[in-house]
C-alpha cells in the first residue's frame, strides 16, 4: 500500500501538466466579438458557405488564442452550422504534436513546422506535407517599471546587453545615450523572462540574434537561455512581476501587456501599423514545401520611424491533403475567412493584433485553394 | 472493512474492564468468526472491496509503466546531437541526468524548507487543539485548518504572488544587508520577491492542514491513563506533554510530517506561478534568478511548448519524482518500523503500534477517516482483527 501515495503524486504531475496552459495567457481587450456584416468591398474576401455543418478541432499557442475566439465568433455568426473548438491549453507544441497525431484539422503555432516535424506531417497529409500560413501578427513589446522614467528609449544594442545581463543598472552610459535629457536612476536592472516555454521568447531570441550576435551568443529557441533573470510564468506572470518590482524590464506580447509601460525600441512605439509596416518590409516567404508560407523577418530591414523591429507571427498550420473531404472543406473555410481582410481586422479590434497585409492575405489564399 | 464487529467487539471489552491487551481481542474475534453466517452481502461487498484493492495495484502499475515506457526512449538519446533535444527546454544539456540532477535537487529543498516552517505549526497547532485549547475553540480550529486543506493550489499561488512575495521583500533586502555572508542569503536580492523562500513559505501554509489533521489524531489518542499519570506525579502539562504524549505520538509525528512532505514534493501549481525558476543547484534563498528548479513546476512549464521527445524527456523527470516519492514513503515506513521495533524491545505495555503504521499512506482524508474508525478500538485499548499485524499480536502478548 505504500505505493500509492507516490502513485497518486505521479498522477498529479502528469493531471497538472495536462491541464496547465502555460503560454501567454493574453488577457487583452473585453471580447465582445463585433461580427462584421458589412463586407468591406475592398480588400481579400474569402466567400463563405452557409450551408457547412461540422465541427473544426484545433488546438496550440496561445498567443493567437484571443484572435481564435474572436474569428470562432465572427466565423460561426454567419455560418451556423459549424462549431470551432479550439484549445489554447495545448501551446504551439502541444498543437503541433496533435496535429501531428491527427487530432486536430489545424494547429495554432507560433513557429512553423521544423524540417523534422515537416517529413512526420507527410504520413498525415500525404506527400505535399503541411502547410503554415501566418495568420496572426502582433509585436513584442519590451516593459519596464522605472519609478520617475515615464519614457524609456533603447536601442538594438542596448537591449541585448541589459538581456544578456552585461548591463545592470539602469544609469549605464549606453541606455544615458539611447535616452538624451532623461535623469536614470542608479537602480539595478532586473530582467523579467519566461519560465514557461513560449512563442514570446523565440520571436525576442530571433530578434536579438539576428540584430546584435557579438552581444547575444545565445540560440534562439523558445525558452530563455541564461539563469539569472526572473523567470515568470505566463506573459501576465511577466507583466505582474514587471508591475511588482521597480527597476524591472521584461518582454510580453503587446497585445497582453495591459496598462505596463512599453519603452520605445530604436524610438518607435508599437504600434498595429508598425507592427504591418514590419511585416511588409522585413518578412520574406521561405517555404517547407509547395505552398508553405513560413515567414522569415529579416530584422537588418526592420528599420526606419513607421517600422515596429520586434513582430511576432504565428501561424495556422494545415495538411495541403486532407483524410476527409468535409473536415479539408470546413477548415479551408474557416482558415480562409481568417486569412481575409474583415477577419484580420475582427482579430484587430478584439484581440489587438496587427492586421497581415492584403498581399500576404491573398498568396494564403491562392494556397488554400490548392488543398484539398 | 469490519467495522461493526470491531465497534462491538470493543465495547464489549469495555465492559469487562481490564482485558489484558491483544488476548481480549483475538478472544473477541473468534467468537465473531464463529457467528458469522456468510450472507449475499459478504459476497459482494468482499468483491468490492478486493476489486477495489486489485485495481489500486492495476492503476499504480499503469503509471509505472507509462512513465517507464515514455522515458525511456528521452532517457538514452544523445541530448547533445538530437535535433529534437538540443533546443528548446533541454537545450545546453548533455544527458538527462544532468538535466534531472538539479531538478531533483530543487524538488528536495523546496519541500525541505517547506517542513522547516510547516512541520513544527502544524504540530504547534494539533497540540494546541488536542491539549491546550478549550473544547468549542479546538473543534473550530480544527474544521479552519481542515477547510485549509480545501483552498486549490492555483489560489495559493496567486496569493503568494500578490501577497506573500512583497510581504517578504523587505525581509529579504533586511537578511541580504545583513546576513549576506552566509550562503543562503546571499546572492543578488531579489527585487519582484518570486524567491525560493517566498514559494516554500506558501508550501509550508499548503501542507499544515494534512501534518496538523493527523497529528492531532495521533495526540488524542494518547492514553488517559498515561496522561494522568503524569499529572498525577506532578508534572506540569508541557512536562506531561513531553513524557506521556510525545513518545507515544513519535512515529505518528514522523508519518505525518512525511505526509506532508509528499505533499510538498509533488506540488506544482503555486510553485510554477511564484517562483523565478532555473534549472541550476543553488542553495540561495532570496535571489531572483538563483532559485532551483522543481521537477513538477519544469513539467507544467515547459510541457504545452515540449516537442515529442521533450515530452518524453519530461516524462522521466516525472518518473524520477515518483522513484523519490516512493523513496520518501519508503524512509517514512522504516522509521515508523525502526521506532516500533525498539520500544517493543523495551516491553513495556505502551507497545501499542502507531495508528498510521497500519495505514496507507496516501490521501490525508481516508487516513483520518481510517483513523476515526481505529481509535474506537484503541480507546479502550483492545486491538482487534481488523487492523493488527502479526507482529503486533505477538509483541502485545509478551
């Protein structure tokens, strides 16, 4: 009988890690879904059946969660017969891995498919693999609580060093300089990062490899790399943390980081058109596979006064063949109304996220229309 | 369970008086035996019962083995050339020892420190309801630190969050400009307070309901007898409390404190939201980035983001906690055992076993219910069938 204590303890563990959604729990703007009837003449329009009936599952990052309801809403006010399920509980790799599995008709991932990940796909979606679209897009915003500094302003430069913990009080000549006419005080810096894994922390890690490698020698993966910082969990455990101790700066989606004061990067505020300007500069398409639209920024292009140098993309991630034609069709509809220009602008006014260009909006429909 | 005969079985006992002990009650349980006509009840009922106990084994086995199976396959690939495990979670790690090293670490002295605090409030309060406090305000003390065990752990999280971690901070920055020297306090101070100390503080709160429940079981069994007697030769009631109630209550403290500490090892919710973790070996107590990783907190972190052999990786972190799990329990029995043992050697009619020693380990509310049920026999001082080992029997009958 003494086995059942550490039976029930195991059971626990594995119950909790279950349960736990432990990406960015963005809690942002009261979601009272505006379905928008008016269809904008302008713009991509993706034409819905009424008729559909069935259910989409899916499930993955959380960060697009906020958007997933809204689209679930907007989509389901006009198309009644078909209920959206999605499960923000699982993360960007917990979707993956069920989608993988062949649980979900789409994954919400805030990375696209690895090469590993894109050959596994092609016994679930035939020969033509899976296919990211990059539907969802907001910035990383870098928050700070500085008592007396209403305004912060930093640099590429300097906010790899303050990341990478070379920099550690805050009235250091480098961020006096990125700060001309501003008093900082001599508090010491304290980093705020994720402890959980998340998409948050692989979008700021690409940022600072790509714009400053001789300061952040670190990989850019989807945990913070180096001890040292305050690890929190969850972008609101970001946010309290940085609202809880002074001389604090920490990163979390823009769209979660509620009343925390954001510092200007390279002097541009976030900003949704910033955020777009970035994409329309600085991403470029790098397919895995015919069709494929994953996103590659190239941060060296993500300058100038209108362009917001930190974006986060995430993605929904489908096969380019269904198993079953009614679950290909309903989630070709249900992808593509959110791959139009009124879905981007309902995940804008809901969930604070950028609008994708039209540009892109259209390839990810012309991809669309080739699944089948 | 045999409840009725055993209630009635120590009743009658009662009634003749001084039975010497364990011979009443084999006496009694024969006769029980003999009167018993087996009716379609039994059957089913023992079916229950037994398909009750079967499946706890067949559960247990079931998350042995899944554990097993799902770990192994992260437990020998090569952590340093897998493209699955050299980013991500399990980056910068050569194997998965080196991974789980410190996280075993971290699960220990989060739940050492943990005890430090509960064990000796919890046992302060049971004492306090069992012997020191008058009757209306011990049972409602009780049922406040019963309703403790109630409050979910994500709101022990948040409160330490909201509450605990300023709380502490000028506490840290007071120990960090003074005792800075000794190793536990020092480091860089924290300055959002998501420390090590703060996360095992809200622990400690977490386990005093199941150390203080069955320690107060434990001390209000104490014999009256013994308990007068020790007035009786002129002892205070701390003096009464420490030589009749203590030695008595000794292995019921050290099962419950190790209750606890199951408790305390297992917990993830409120240590993944309060502590700044990292996956290091630090003794450090108030440091913001020096706080040692546990093995439950890492799994509920960095589980949702896992890819397939990551998952797996975290799985044997998982298997590891239910080794040192079973570890605990394992310690926390032959100490039980040990102390047994050796006042039995001593002979003196006090040999009666612990209650918690013939019983499960495991949800704090079936060992007090249990508890409930075996004090009616040990009041009059009878063991019956029901719940005495061999051993016992013998050892008694000395």
């Amino acid at each position: 009988m003494k086995f059942k204590n550490a039976a029930a303890t195991g059971a626990v563990v594995i119950a909790a890690a279950l349960a736990l959604s432990a990406c960015s729990s963005s809690s942002s703007t009261g979601s009272s879904t505006s379905a928008a009837t008016s269809s904008a003449s302008a713009g991509v329009v993706s034409p819905l059946d009424s008729t559909l009936k069935g259910t989409i599952t899916a499930g993955g990052s959380s960060a697009q969660a906020n958007a997933e309801t809204a689209w679930t809403a907007a989509y389901v006010a006009q198309v009644a017969g078909v209920t959206v399920n999605y499960d923000k509980s699982q993360g960007s790799g917990g979707g993956v891995t069920n989608w993988l599995a062949g649980s979900y008709d789409f994954a919400g991932s805030d990375a696209p498919l690895k090469a590993a990940q894109q050959t596994s796909s092609q016994t679930l979606c035939g020969t033509g693999g899976g296919l990211n679209f990059p539907v969802y897009l907001d910035g990383v915003a870098l928050i700070y609580n500085l008592p007396g500094v209403s305004t912060l302003n930093l640099s590429t430069d300097t906010i790899a060093k303050i990341f990478n913990l070379s920099i550690t009080t805050w009235n250091d000549p480098l961020i006096a300089a990125d700060n001309p006419g501003v008093t900082l005080p001599a508090t010491t810096i304290t980093t705020v990062t994720r402890s959980d894994g998340s998409g948050t922390t692989q979008n700021f890690a690409n940022f600072l490899s790509a714009s400053d490698p001789t300061d952040w020698t670190y990989p850019a993966t989807n945990t913070w790399p180096i001890a040292g910082t305050s690890a929190q969990k969850g972008g609101s455990g970001v946010v309290q943390a940085v609202g809880a101790g002074a001389g604090t700066i920490g990163y979390a989606d823009h769209s979660a980081i509620g009343k925390a004061t954001a510092a200007t990067i390279n002097k541009v505020a976030f900003s949704q058109d910033a955020a777009t300007a970035a994409f329309t500069a600085g991403a470029t398409t790098v397919p895995t596979t015919t069709g494929d639209l994953s996103q590659k920024f190239d941060y060296s292009k993500l300058t100038g006064a209108t362009i917001y140098p930190i974006p986060l993309i995430s993605y929904q991630i489908v096969c380019s063949t269904f198993k079953d034609a009614t679950q290909a069709s309903l989630t070709k509809s249900y992808v593509g109304y959110v791959a139009s220009t009124i879905g981007q602008q309902i995940a804008a006014k809901n969930a604070g996220s950028a609008p994708i260009p039209d540009s892109m909006l259209t390839q990810i429909q012309a991809s669309l229309a080739n699944v089948k | 369970m045999q409840s009725a005969p055993t209630s009635s079985a120590g009743s009658a006992a009662k009634a003749t008086g001084n039975t010497p002990l364990g011979g009443g009650g084999s006496k009694d349980s024969t006769a029980t035996k003999r009167s018993t006509r087996v009716r379609p009840g039994d059957f089913i009922f023992r079916g229950l019962s037994t398909g009750s106990a079967v499946l706890i084994m067949v559960i247990l086995a079931g998350v042995a083995l899944f554990l097993i199976i799902s770990a192994i396959p992260a437990i020998t690939a090569d952590w340093s050339t897998n493209s699955d495990l050299n980013t991500g979670p399990t980056a910068a790690f050569p194997n998965f020892w080196a991974y789980v090293g410190p996280l075993i670490w971290g699960t220990l002295w989060s739940a050492a420190i943990a005890l430090l605090f509960g064990a000796p409030i919890g046992i302060g309060i049971a004492l306090f309801i069992s012997h020191y406090a008058p009757r209306r305000l011990a049972s409602l003390l009780g049922y406040l630190v019963d309703l403790l065990a109630a409050v979910p752990s994500i709101v022990f999280g948040l409160w330490g969050i909201i509450v605990i971690r300023p709380f502490l901070l000028p506490l840290s920055d007071w120990l960090n400009a003074n005792l800075g020297w000794i190793p536990l306090f020092g480091g860089a101070v924290t300055t959002t307070g998501s420390t090590i100390l703060a996360g095992a503080l809200v622990l400690a709160v977490m386990i005093l309901p199941i150390i203080t429940s069955i320690s107060r079981e434990i001390f209000l069994q104490t014999p009256r007898l013994h308990e007068e007697a020790a007035l009786a030769l002129g002892a205070t009631r701390w003096e009464m409390i420490r030589l009749a109630v203590f030695p008595y209550a000794k292995s019921g403290i050290v099962s419950a404190t190790l209750l606890g500490l199951g408790r305390a090892l297992g917990e993830t919710m409120a240590i993944a939201l309060i502590i700044s973790p990292a996956i290091l070996v630090s003794v450090r107590l108030i440091t913001e980035g020096q706080n040692s990783q546990t093995i439950a907190a890492n799994i509920a972190l960095n589980f949702p983001i896992a890819t397939t052999l990551q998952r797996d990786a975290l799985i044997g972190t998982g298997l590891m906690l239910f080794v040192i799990s079973l570890a605990v329990n394992s310690i926390a029995r032959a100490i039980v055992g040990g102390k047994r043992g050796k006042r039995k050697k001593g002979g003196g009619k006090s040999s009666s076993p612990s209650p918690l020693s013939q019983l499960p380990s495991g949800d704090a509310a079936v060992s007090i219910a249990l508890d409930d049920v075996t004090r009616e026999g040990r009041a009059t001082d009878v063991d019956t069938e029901a719940h005495i080992s061999e051993d016992d029997v013998e050892g008694a009958g000395k």
